[in-house]
C-alpha cells in the first residue's frame, strides 16, 4: 500500500526531482529529466516497479524530519529501541552526471539497518543488467545506466540489490547513486560530504536573494525553493509538478501527467518571482515562454515540454496499478491539443508585467505579441475546453472570453506606456466587444454571479480571478455578487471546489477533492475587496494543511483529510506566495496588493 502523498518529501537538483517517503524509501525518479522514464515507480504501484529504501532493520519507535535550514537538504531521523539515526538525502547541483546523495549517520546507540535499491527503467517495467565494477555496481537498461558507490557490502536477492549492516553513534555510511548515459564510461564518483556542503551552500546563496522581509517569510520562501526545485535549469521552463498520475480523487480515474509547462500559470509564476526578487528566474520564464509560443499563434499550446516541445502524447501504464488503486497512469497529455483561449491573454499579460517591471526584453517579443493579437482577433468568440482542460465539448467559458479581453487590454497598454505601433483602434474596439460578450451572456443576473459558461447556472471558481486580472472592480456589485455565490455553492469545509458540485448526479461522490489554488484566489479576492480577516481564514487554512516539511499538492480531500492530485503542485506554491505577498502589502496601507496585476 502507497503512503499518503503528503508522507512524501521532494530532492531535486533543478533538473529533476524525487519523491522521499517518511519510511526512508525513494518512491519516485524520474531519471535523467522531470520527463524522463521513471526508473522508481513504487508510488504508482508496489516496490517490485522500483524503489530506493533505506531504513532500519528493527522496529521503530518515532520518526520525524525536516529540511536543513533554507535548503532541499532532507533529514529524516528516525529512534529505535538501540539507538538513533538520521538519514540526509539531497541531490548536488547537476554536475556533469546527476546524483543522489544518501548519508546514514548514528545520532546514539547502535543501529541495524537494511538497504533495498530496486532499479526498473520504463516507468517500473525494465529490469536491467548489473554488474559489479571495482568497488561499485552498475545497472545498465537500453540507454539509461545507473552507478551505485557505497563502502559497505552488498548483493543481489530477487533482482534487486541489498545490503544489512550497522550505523553506531558518530558513525556516516554514504550511498551515492548516479545517472549517466550507457553508452558512455561510467560518471567520475562525488565526494558525499563535500556534495552535502556544496549543496547546502548553493540553496542558502540562491535564498539569499529573496527581497522579503516581514510576514510569512519562512512560507514565501519554502515555496519559492519548491518552485525553484520545479524549474528545469537549461531552459527556465517550470513543470507543474514532477509527477504524473497521482489522482485528483483517492481510486479515481481523473489522473494526469503534470510534468510538462503550463502557459496557464505564466502571469502568477512571474509576479511570484518578481516580488520575491528573483528577477533572473523571472526573465528565465519569460524567455522560456517567448521560445515554446514561437511560430504561428494559431499552433500556440496550452502546454509544451521542458525544452519547449510540443508532442506530449498521452499513453496509459497498464503493468501500474495506480496510487491506491487509481487508474489508469497516464504518461503524456492529451489535453497539449485543446484549444484554450485563457492562454493568449497569459501570454500578452505575462510580457506586459515584464516590461513594467524593466525586465529586458527579446526585440522580437512585440512582433510576436501583434501576431498572437491579430490571430485572436479572428478566433476570441469560439467554444473552447477552458482552463481545466475538459475532454468534453467545447463551450464559451467565462474565464476564456475574460482572459481574451486581458489579451487586447494589455496589447493595449503596452503600445501606449511603451509607444509600440499597434492598430489601437481596432483592439481598443475588440476589447469592448468582448468585455460587453462577457457581461451580457457569462452574468447570471437572477442570482448575482458570473459562471462558468455561456448558458448555464454552474459555476466555475476561476471566476474569482476577475478582479485580481482587472476586468472588474473588486467593489462592483456583480464581482461581490460572484464572491457570495462561490462562498455558498463551491465551498465544502472550509475549502472552495473548482467545480460546481450540481454537475454531479445525486447520491454520487464529487468528482475531486478542493483545489487548493482556488481557495487562495478567494483569499485574494477578499484582499482586494478588502476583507483581510476573511483572506486571512482562507490563507491560514491552506497552510495548515500542508505537511510537515511544507509541502502541499493539487488539492484537498477534506472527507480522508488527504492531500490529492500530482505533488508538489507549482500552481498551489505559487498561489501561496502570492496571497502571501497580498496580504502582507494589504495590511501596509501605502501598498497595493502585491497580487494586482498591472492594469
């Protein structure tokens, strides 16, 4: 059986990433990238699809951890009966090779302790070759080869390699894993402990930049090291998380593949960045997007991969039972070839936040910018699949048509703050059609409230960002109208559902759990109408529903009282230093919400 999803912790060394449970196994690896084959699949199905477990050989008495200090340095430490011991995994800075660094040290006493390292490639189906060379093992598989160092015995039991041995007080056994191509001589080994300092050195270095001070520093910028950890260096692109297929319902079927870039999160993933100081991993994402959106706007993606690449095609796992049951797993996404309109106003709205805040700029980025405009222009009033990706029929969703007016609005102040020659007005034209569009067909006026969609009554709580992206005031009737509605209709203990719960027949269980974004967003859109107390109910309540290490995923079953869906999620993180930002700035009566976006 998994452990929860929040027993997990996250290593990563800004190419890849890995999943650590409390028990001191590896459940998940990715292996040489975040979309690479998993050569630890366990989370998915049982230890035989992979895993790398390190832990004692005798009953434990207590366990708890923490990450030293501002780092992605995991200390679980764990008490038996004979003594005590701490385990420190982390993954160095990516060197030439990629490594995982596991340093077993005796806190007291004497220790029996056992390691299991089950390496199957193929997303837990492949089992390689191993061999001893030297004073190491290597495990080779087609492409992929992995090197094993450690000084201590071991060998091979039921295709998978242990060992038992002894950790006594003051005593530290490494274990170095490391990923190299096989076609190529094996990677030079890494001293451990000057990995651990180099590495601790790096994360300390990169978290000193942080400008903020005050309120909720220790939150920012725990989620700001998650975010950073997420972010796949050679190229600035941010995955939504490192995993795929973790359900969004405990044994449902609603499982994706997250590892790929979102253009969905593109504006909150640069103001978190910005107002937190990190303008070079800022200027890194826009450049990142200006890279994936090249081309012809009508070819423009929702999503595309960690290089920029667009064919992210979805396959199912079948020999992987899923997380508790959950299937199918999926690799790949689908949803890379829905139209979303949301995306074209991301995308405008990202370079025009850029610029105001002086980050320089391709010189092609206004070309770019008027051709994606022009196309719009042409396609802004058809159905799409909206923000979250429905596989359904495709509908004139609110939150689409408003991110369409977002597009022209800020095509639109860009020319005029920076002087670009546009066709203002025809934009200026098209803006007011469409905000008209939405008023007139997305405005429930009977009960007061925007919905989900041209026709209907549902609502849809990426509603509550209409405020936050300037499309209404926070005081207008029909925004507080649309704030009361989502209080009443999409909010389940003390959480707000993205989807409204009518569309379920009665008598069957909600599709997911509370996306956990979205409760933030309602945070925010308290901020802006100015109901701290409110906002700050929400923010508390999300944050004290994250683990112990700090680590929160897509959403929330309040039911099980379980995190759910893909862990850990970018969007959730970066929502949370946002709303943290917005509420520190909102009890500063000089400042402005940090969440606002330039309008």
């Amino acid at each position: 059986m998994s452990q929860r999803i929040e027993d997990y912790a996250l290593i990563g060394d800004c190419e890849t990433a890995a999943l650590v449970g409390r028990n001191g196994s590896i459940d998940w690896l990715c292996w040489p990238a975040f979309d690479s084959d998993a050569c630890f699949a366990a989370i998915l199905g049982t230890h035989k699809n992979g895993r790398w477990l390190i832990a004692p050989n005798v009953d434990v008495t207590a366990t708890s951890r923490r990450y030293l200090g501002n780092t992605l340095i995991l200390e679980t430490r764990i008490e038996t009966k004979s003594g005590t011991v701490a385990l420190i995994d982390f993954m160095p800075p990516r060197g030439k090779a990629s490594d995982i660094v596991r340093l077993v040290r005796g806190i007291s006493g004497a220790v029996k302790m056992r390691m299991q390292l089950v390496i199957r490639f193929g997303f837990g189906a492949d089992i390689p070759w191993v061999r001893r060379i030297d004073h190491s093992l290597m495990a080779i598989a087609g492409p992929d080869m992995i090197v094993l160092r450690t000084p201590v015995e071991t060998r091979g039991e039921d295709l998978t390699t242990v060992s038992d041995f002894e950790v006594t007080s003051g005593q530290t056994i490494p274990f170095v894993l490391t990923y190299g191509p096989s076609h190529i001589e094996p990677p030079a080994p890494i001293d451990p402990e000057i990995a651990l300092q180099e590495t601790e050195r790096f994360w300390h270095d990169w978290c000193s930049r942080c400008t903020r001070d005050g309120g909720y520093h220790d939150l920012i910028v725990r989620s700001l090291i998650t975010l950073k950890a997420l972010t796949f260096a050679p190229t600035g692109g941010i995955v939504a998380a490192p995993t795929t297929s973790l359900p969004e319902k405990l044994g449902g079927s609603r499982n994706w593949d997250y590892r790929f870039c979102w253009l969905r999160d593109a504006t909150f993933t640069l103001l978190a960045l910005m107002n937190s100081g990190y303008t070079e991993e800022a200027l890194a994402w826009h450049n990142w997007l200006l890279r994936a959106a090249a081309g012809s706007p009508s070819n423009m993606q929702i999503m595309y991969g960690i290089w920029g690449h667009r064919r992210l095609l979805e396959w199912e796992a079948g020999w992987l039972g899923g997380y508790g049951g959950a299937r199918p797993v999926r690799i790949g996404n689908a949803a890379h070839a829905q139209l979303q309109l949301d995306v074209y106003g991301e995308l405008i709205d990202v370079f025009h936040q850029s610029r105001m805040a002086k980050l320089k700029l391709d010189e092609q980025s206004w070309a770019l910018e008027c051709a994606v405009l022009n196309h719009l222009a042409e396609v802004w009033d058809r159905p799409d699949h909206g923000i979250w990706e429905r596989r359904g029929q495709p509908k004139h969703y609110v939150f689409s048509k408003v991110m369409t007016w977002v597009a022209f609005d800020r095509g639109i102040k860009s020319a005029e703050t920076f002087g670009f020659k546009a066709p203002l007005l025809h934009w200026r034209a098209l803006r007011e059609a469409i905000h008209r569009d939405v008023c007139n067909n997305g405005f429930d006026a009977d009960e007061n409230t925007f919905v989900e969609s041209y026709g209907t009554k549902l609502l849809d709580a990426s509603v509550l960002l209409l405020p936050a992206v300037g499309f209404l005031p926070a005081a207008d009737p029909r925004i507080c109208g649309t704030i009361a509605a989502v209080e009443k209709g999409l909010m389940h203990d003390g959480f707000v559902l993205r989807h409204d719960p009518r569309e379920v027949p009665a008598g069957q269980p909600p599709l997911e759990g509370a996306f956990l974004a979205c409760t933030l967003w309602l945070a925010d859109a308290h901020v802006l109408s100015g109901n701290i107390d409110k906002a700050q109910v929400l923010f508390d309540r999300v944050v004290g529903i994250a683990n112990d290490v700090g680590l929160l995923a897509e959403e929330y079953d309040s039911v099980a009282r379980r995190q759910t869906g893909n862990f850990p999620q970018a969007l959730t993180h970066i929502a949370l230093i946002n709303t943290a930002h917005n509420l520190s700035a909102a009890r500063r009566e000089s400042e402005k919400p940090a969440v606002q976006r330039s309008q």
